[in-house]
C-alpha cells in the first residue's frame, strides 16, 4: 500500500475550536488544543462527517480538479452512480454521459457497469461457500477503513474483491489501450466522487498496492458545467465511446441497491455512520442469526449522500429510483476470465492506531491506569476539555497528550479549593473587623 493520505483536511485559519466535529468522529480521531482541532492521521477514515457538521467550513475535502485532463493523452470519466440522482427529471442518463465525453473526456466507463459484475461475482462466491458470512461489502471505503481501525475480528468477513470504482479503472484502462495503442501511463482514469473516502482510497488504496483509478474530481464541481453541457447534448446521436449499466449498477448509488442486486433475502442494508457502528457492534456480538450479506454506507442514504455531492441525499435516492425504471435489470456480467481482476492483491490488515501499547500486559495496564483516572473525572462527556469523551481524555493522559486538569469541572474545583484555602489564611491572617476596631479605641 502507498504512503498515508487523507482527503479531509483542516483549515486552521478557519477553525474556531467549537467541539461539534469531536462528538461525532467515529474513530475518535480529533481533538482541539489550544483553541484549534487536530485530526489524527492513523484514526481518520475520511468519513466526511467533520465536514458535514463543521459550522466554521474548517474541514475541507482534497481532490483534483478539471485540469487534471491535461496530464493525460487519453481520459476515461468513471462516473459514480449517485452522480444521476443530482438531476431533476433525468429519464436517460445517456444525456450525461454524452455530456461527460463533450466536457473533454474521451470515453466514459460507467461504474454502475463495474457494479453489476461485481454483484455477479458475489452471488457465485457466495453460491460456492467460498466467503465468511454475513459478508460485509468492500464498497464504502469509509466503512472498511472503520473495520480496520475499531472492529478488527471483522476483517475476514469483508468481501475480498475490489470495489466497483477500481475494477471500472481496471477494465476501462486495458480497453483503452488496446483501442488506442498508448500505455497505461498516458491514459487516466478519473473518478467523479461523491466523497472524501473515496478520493483517499484512490490514494491510500487498501487490497492493492497501487490503485488504477489516476484521479478523482468532486461531483460538486462537475455539476454546473454538466447542466449546460447536457442541454446541448439533448437530442444528439448518442456516443459509442460509452459502456452502460442497467438496474442493478444504478442502484448502488443509494443504500440498499448493492444488497437488492445480490437477489438474495438475507441481507441488511444500514446507512449513516452512526447506524453503522451500531450494526457492526452487534456483529461482533453475534446478535443477528440467518443472515447472509451485510450493506453498510458511512453517509445518509448511501453515496447520494456523500458530502461532494450537490442535491439532497433523500431526494437524490428518490431520483435515482424514478430513473431505474426506464434501464434494462442488468448490461453487465462476470466472465471466468476476469475473476482475477476483481480479487484484492494484497491481503487486509489490522490498523493498530487504538493499541495502547504493544504487548498485552502493557496495554493492560494503560487501561487500568485510565479507568482510574476516569473515576476522578465526572462522567458527563461533555467535550469542553477538547476530547470527545471522558475516557478520550483518560487515554489521551496515559499516552501523554494531556493532562487531568484538561477537564474544566475538576479545574473548576481546583479553583475553588485554592480559593477557599486563600479565604481561610487571609482570614487567619487578618483579625476580624470588630476586634480591630476595639484595638483602635484602646
């Protein structure tokens, strides 16, 4: 895997050291000292949820822009599915991907396409008992990075095959190239991302070494030239340097439409990070019996809802659905050949970056030493002390990050101790006025 990368960044300029992101990281990855947040690299997994909840825009998302075409002698846009639910009435997404190739691509390779073989590929490994159930889906990077960080005995239940955006890359590239004669280093691939984790997984790519996919530009900033584009495109022969997608690949663009695409009825399809957490707790619980595939999306409403996306992600489903009615159930299919295509490179590891320690007896006895500071602390997971939690802190003491008086109620009774200390000697110093005043007159 290449060096660490993370799409979501700090504006410290902009941050005012409010505590909305610290509540609601899910890996517990921020803190705020000094009056600024700090992201901690080996914890983010580029969620986006600091950006969606940051009021000061201090979080922001790295990704490439348009001018990213000129690097290459040939481009191949990989739109994401949740890309057709930014449009009103859109009855053929043909449209936008006519616009695509008008816009300076020259071809399109529709993840959605990549979706449906992927779906394929897990029906039949499932049928050959191949893989751990429940299956957990490698699609929503966020989620997978999750796993790593904080559910590690969930590893081997994670599907091994790489996520539609890498296998569109794969195919779309050698097609190229046998289309056009250049090598792979003069034709990109360039991914139009609803989120941050998705740009951090072309990147910092997990299952393989070295991603396919040569950039990612956000749907947010294609969305505005498209809409014209696509007026002008309106009525015009549809292009022949597009690969579609029918049903299925559409609907993995809101939450459920991997699990629905599996045909299968033993499955759960959860989205929003919160809803995730909670169903990857009860996983490692063993709660849910007779179930077979597990769907997880760290944004609301799956990929529609990612935070570079432009439309509502409730209202953005609702037209992914309308617009499923008029495709085709499925364009594309697993060939035997292309197995081999689909399957990780590299095996998935554990992420060590919650490890108190490295050996059992050490962390064990840094988690001691935490609960008992906790119990000097008040429970009430407040934040003010620039952790998320009251634990957050403890942890953060024992590391040496931080120190108890960190927490503003047990410096508040610090305070108030020496204050009433201060009180008692000035008034064991000083002899009370009336005694004085008795002095005076003698």
């Amino acid at each position: 895997m290449g060096n660490r990368f993370h799409s979501v960044t700090l504006d410290t300029d902009a941050c005012k050291g409010c505590i909305n992101c610290i509540k609601r990281c899910p890996t517990e990855a921020i803190r705020v000292r000094n009056g600024k947040a700090h992201i901690i690299t080996e914890r983010c997994i580029d969620c986006g949820e600091c950006i969606r909840v940051c009021p000061n825009h201090a979080k922001k998302a790295v990704y490439d822009s348009l001018s990213i075409l000129d690097n290459f002698t040939y481009t191949i846009a990989l739109p994401a599915p949740s890309l057709y639910g930014q449009f009103n009435n859109l009855d053929d997404k043909e449209i936008v991907l006519d616009a695509l190739i008008k816009m300076g691509f020259d071809s399109v390779y529709e993840v959605a396409a990549a979706a449906e073989i992927v779906s394929d590929a897990t029906r039949k490994l499932m049928k050959q008992g191949a893989l751990k159930l429940p299956v957990i889906s490698s699609a929503c990077p966020a989620v997978v990075r999750l796993i790593r960080v904080r559910f590690h005995e969930l590893i081997p239940n994670i599907l091994p095959i790489h996520a539609p955006i890498e296998l569109a890359a794969r195919i779309a590239k050698k097609k190229a190239a046998r289309l056009t004669g250049l090598p792979m280093s003069e034709i990109g691939a360039i991914f139009i991302s609803p989120c941050p984790a998705k740009v951090s997984a072309i990147r910092y790519p997990l299952g393989t070494e070295k991603s396919y996919v040569d950039g990612a530009v956000a749907i947010s900033e294609v969305y505005p030239p498209l809409i014209h584009l696509m007026k002008e495109v309106q009525g015009e022969e549809e292009s022949e340097y597009v690969v579609g997608a029918g049903r299925m690949g559409v609907g993995w663009g809101s939450s459920g439409g991997e699990a629905a695409a599996l045909i299968n009825e033993k499955y759960l399809a959860a989205d929003g990070i919160e809803n995730v957490i909670k169903v990857l707790e009860d996983l490692e619980d063993e709660k849910f019996s007779d179930l077979e595939f597990v769907e997880l999306n760290a944004c609301s409403a799956g990929c529609v809802g990612g935070v570079l996306t432009v439309e509502n992600p409730y209202i953005a489903k609702a037209k992914l659905k309308r617009l499923r009615k008029y495709l085709p159930v499925s364009c594309n299919h697993l060939r035997d050949e292309r197995m081999s295509t689909l399957e990780w490179d590299e095996e998935l590891k554990q992420s060590n970056a919650l490890q108190l320690a490295d050996d059992m007896a050490g962390a064990m006895e840094k988690l001691n030493e935490m609960e008992e500071i906790v119990a000097r602390l008040h429970g009430l997971d407040c934040g003010s002390c620039g952790a998320p939690s009251c634990m957050a802190l403890a942890e953060d003491v024992v590391r040496g990050f931080a120190t108890e008086d960190a927490c503003i109620f047990n410096m508040k009774e610090q305070m108030q101790g020496i204050l009433q200390k201060m009180t008692q000697e000035q008034s064991y110093i000083k002899p009370p006025f009336s005694v004085a005043h008795e002095e005076e007159k003698k």
